[in-house]
C-alpha cells in the first residue's frame, strides 16, 4: 500500500497502475460503513485508492473542524488490510494553496435540507470531489446512502459536467441496534447513543406505515415528528419526504420518496434516511 500526499505524485502513480480504478473519498476515522465502500470497490476493480481529507471548506463558522475525529494510524491499518492500493492524504495547503478562488456550486438540489441548514456545505462538498476526480481519475467511485442528499449532488455535479466516472452508491451501514455509522457517533456519551436510535426509530415508522398503505406524507411526518418529540436530548432541524431525485417535498408518496432527517442529539448534529420503494 502506497501513501501519497501531493498531487503531482498522486498524478504520476495514476498512470502507473492498473485499469479500472476504483475510489472512496473519506475524511478518516474509518468504520464499517467506509470498509464496504472499500470491499466493494476491490471487488469491482483491480486498483483501489483511498483518499483521507478533512475538508476546510464544507464545514461552517459554527461548526468545529478540529473537534472532528483524526486517527490517521488506525485508518492506514484497516486500509492496508482491505487490501487498498493507493491512500491519498493530501495536507490541506496541497488541496488549497493560498491563491486558491475556484468553486464548483450544484444548483436547486442544494438549496433545501443540509444545504438550507449549512450554507455553503454542498459548495465545500462539490468542489473538493471534483478536485478529488480530477486528480485520482477513477473509473468508479464509491459513496453511501447516509449521505443521501450528498450523493444527490455529487450524480447530479458528474452527469452536469460530463465528468467520466461512474458512481457507485451503497446501502447505508448500521449498527445492530439500527443507529446508522457515522464518526460523529464518537461524539455521543452513553445516554446521548441510546437516544439517538430515535432516528431509526421515526425512519422505521415512516416506512411501517407506508408498506401498510398511507401515502399523506404530511401524516407521515407529524407521526415522525410526535416519535422524536418523545425522546427530551432531541432537537429537530428537519423532517423531510421528498422525491428521491428532485428533493422536492411531497404531498403523496410517489415512489422513489427520500424519507430523511436531520436531529441534534446533546451537542451532536446527526443525519439519516430511507427510501420508500
């Protein structure tokens, strides 16, 4: 396993290695959630390379990059043993040297959601994953579910700017009792963990009640919203029941619908999603 922390190495190595390439950009403090990216891109392509970069530029003045979780040893540890070709770790002065003015913004999608609730994110978030795409050249990468309306952005930022790779987008990774993988977890004491499997909770709610046949999405919210009420360390930032594509709000369940959410736990700001259908 290679480490590589400049650009121009990261170049020259892209041209030694083998056809397909397979990516999973990260920003570290892996888990099981990141790993299966990993598994399944070596499944599907003879190179694999993973990138390690706390983003400056998605976070906003109220959130704290350096609270963020950084064991840089433990990741190279399990990327050496999932079998990884290729870990890029750019220092943030490579991804951003100070003359740096160049942005990549995705319109109407990242308006709503995480957008409307951290302006600037979905800037942050785009314009590192192409830099990220243009400097690895991956013939596939590999991005979650949790993430949902990231990987929104990020399909429609590839199909926009006929960038040459294909995404690859997989089931949202639990933990057995359902709350879903996230390194913010490690932010959670014990009684903050156990309320926030109220997040699964309301998300296996909306999904009971629509396989037994409600389709107001306005019901289906306010059964959610009365689930997450009930628990006294939640905080609600959104609900949402949108079109999976558009993310535009529903009033019926048209199938695909994006049932997510966003809930401070404590201190802890967390996502999670399903889709119905």
């Amino acid at each position: 396993m290679k480490i590589v922390e400049t650009i121009a190495d990261m170049k020259r190595i892209r041209q030694q290695i083998v056809e397909p390439v397979g990516f999973v950009p990260t920003m570290g403090y892996l888990h099981e959630g990141h790993l299966s990216l990993v598994r399944w891109a070596r499944l599907e392509n003879p190179s694999v390379v993973v990138s390690i970069f706390v983003n400056p530029t998605q976070f906003g003045p109220q959130e704290d990059i350096d609270r963020y979780p950084c064991d840089p040893q433990r990741d190279l540890a399990l990327l050496e043993k999932e079998g990884t070709d290729i870990v890029f770790m750019p220092p943030v002065a490579e991804m951003y040297p100070q003359q740096f003015s160049s942005w990549v913004e995705v319109g109407e999608v990242t308006d709503r959601l995480e957008g409307a609730s951290r302006p600037g994110h979905f800037r942050g978030v785009s314009t590192v994953v192409a830099k990220l795409f243009n400097i690895v050249q991956p013939t596939r990468a590999y991005f979650g579910q949790k993430d949902a309306q990231q990987v929104i952005v990020i399909k429609k930022m590839v199909a926009d700017l006929d960038m040459n790779l294909e995404v690859i987008i997989l089931p949202t990774v639990r933990e057995p009792d359902g709350l879903a993988m996230s390194s913010r977890n490690t932010y959670l004491n014990p009684e903050e963990r156990q309320a926030a499997l109220v997040l699964y909770q309301a998300l296996t709610l909306a999904q009971q009640l629509w396989s037994q046949g409600e389709k107001d999405t306005e019901k289906l919210r306010r059964e959610m919203l009365t689930l997450i009420q009930e628990q006294p360390l939640a905080s609600i930032d959104y609900v949402s029941i949108a079109n999976a594509e558009t993310l535009d709000e529903l009033d019926v369940v048209n199938l695909p619908a994006l049932v997510s959410l966003a809930v401070i736990i404590g201190k802890t700001r967390l996502i999670d999603n399903v889709v119905l259908g």
